[in-house]
C-alpha cells in the first residue's frame, strides 16, 4: 500500500482504551492496529492483514486512480469485497474510496477474528471496530480542544463503528477546520467516510448545522458528535460521558 494509507507515528491514546480484554498491536507496512479480544490472537490477525492489504495492492495497481480520487468512482461488483465495501462508502458520502481505508481493514480484520473471540475492538488510526457484548466507553482524543480526552461516548453492543476524522490530528486529508468529527454506525467503511466528508465542511461553529444536515442524510448513520476549539455538536444516538 503506498503512503496515503496514513499511520500515526505514536499514537499514545490507545492507552484511554482500557478493557479487560487481552490487548495486542499488529503492524503491516502502514496498517496499524491496535487490537483488544479474549485472547492474543496476533499471529491470526497478521495474516488477514496480509490478504486484506494484497487486495487492496493489486487492485490500485490495476485501478491507481482508486487510490487518489477524492471524489466517488463507480462501483465494482468484480472488485474484491472490502474495495467493493469502500466504492460503495465513497459513493454514500461524496469523498474519495479511499477516505473508507481505515474504517474497512478494522472491520475486515474484526469479521473473521469474531469466530475466535465473543468480543473484539479494533483501532485504526483512529476509527474503530467492535463486536461487544456490553457497554464500553470510548475516549474522544480531539487536539488542543479542552474537550480532548475529557469525554468520551457510552457505546452500546449495536454499534459496530466508532469513526473519528480531525483536520488537525494524524494525515488524513480534510478541508475543514473541526478538532474531531466522530461518528456511529453499523459500518466501520461508511462511517469513516461520513466522518470525513462532515470534517470537510466544518470550517466554523456556524456550520454544526450543515454538518448534522449531512449526517442525517447518509442512511446507516447512527450518531455525529462535532468538536471545534470549545464548541461541540451532538446529534443522534450519542451518549456523552465524562471520563
């Protein structure tokens, strides 16, 4: 995978991520994962890794524009299953497939390593995946904002996808000006994409309205929380805690 694949260099925050679940990384080129389950299953999640990663290899270099659009590409019913998975996000949210990569390896990863552990969370460079069975609680890390590891969200076992995309935070490409737009959902592909297509237009706290507009649009979207400096937005089903 080439360099937009963006990687945190140290990415400390994993340390609010606190179950008692066993905890592991796995590192594949620029796939970081930071990975919680029942078990250390490290040497099984390196290998799905490895064939997630191939086929995302090979189809950007059959198909290089897949890797640069920002815009949506058309879909590929040929493609393998997690390229079709960030084509079909894309086309959801109006950005570019690959603004759904972090968001569709966690999920990828965490299906097939849920027949060997009843729970799973998996981190990818901010945007998680998880298969619970109770309640956890998930940290929101958002820059200098003096909300940043202040608060955080109850997340209950239906929700499957914690996704977070800042224009100040990590590489990922934004246009917008937001500390942290997290979303909720069902889909870790779709709900990294929204985040991200929601932190492009929040420039100021004038536009929460727009950006919960958007949300409310993108059907499998279950929650927005929007951070700005000392401003912040809800909408939907978002339990804020404080931690």
């Amino acid at each position: 995978m080439k360099a937009n694949l963006h990687t945190l260099k140290r990415r400390f925050y994993r340390n609010w991520c606190l179950t008692d679940l066993v905890s592991f990384s796995v590192i594949v080129k620029e796939t970081d994962l930071f990975i919680q389950a029942q078990r250390d299953l490290k040497n099984e999640a390196r290998e799905i890794v490895f064939k997630y990663r191939a086929q995302l290899e090979k189809y950007i270099d059959f198909h290089p524009l897949f890797e640069k659009s920002l815009l949506p590409l058309p879909y590929d019913q040929f493609a393998p299953k997690i390229v079709r998975q960030m084509l079909k996000a894309a086309q959801e949210t109006g950005v570019g497939p690959m603004a759904a990569v972090a968001g569709a390896m966690a999920q990828a990863v965490g299906e097939e390593l849920s027949c060997l552990s009843e729970e799973i969370i998996i981190e990818n460079g901010g945007d998680i995946f998880l298969d619970i069975k109770r309640p956890v609680k998930v940290a929101i890390y958002a820059g200098c904002s003096p909300f940043s590891g202040k608060i955080g969200l109850r997340v209950l076992p239906y929700i499957r996808a914690v996704c977070t995309s800042s224009a100040k935070i990590g590489h990922s490409f934004s246009k917008g000006n937001a500390d942290a737009v997290t979303v909720v959902g069902q889909d870790a592909a779709l709900a990294d994409a929204a985040a991200t297509a929601i932190g492009n237009v929040v420039k100021s706290k004038e536009d929460f309205s727009q950006a919960i507009a958007m949300a409310k649009e993108i059907q499998g979207i279950d929650g927005l929380l929007v951070i700005l400096g000392d401003h912040l937005a809800i909408w939907g089903k978002i339990e804020l805690i404080k931690l």
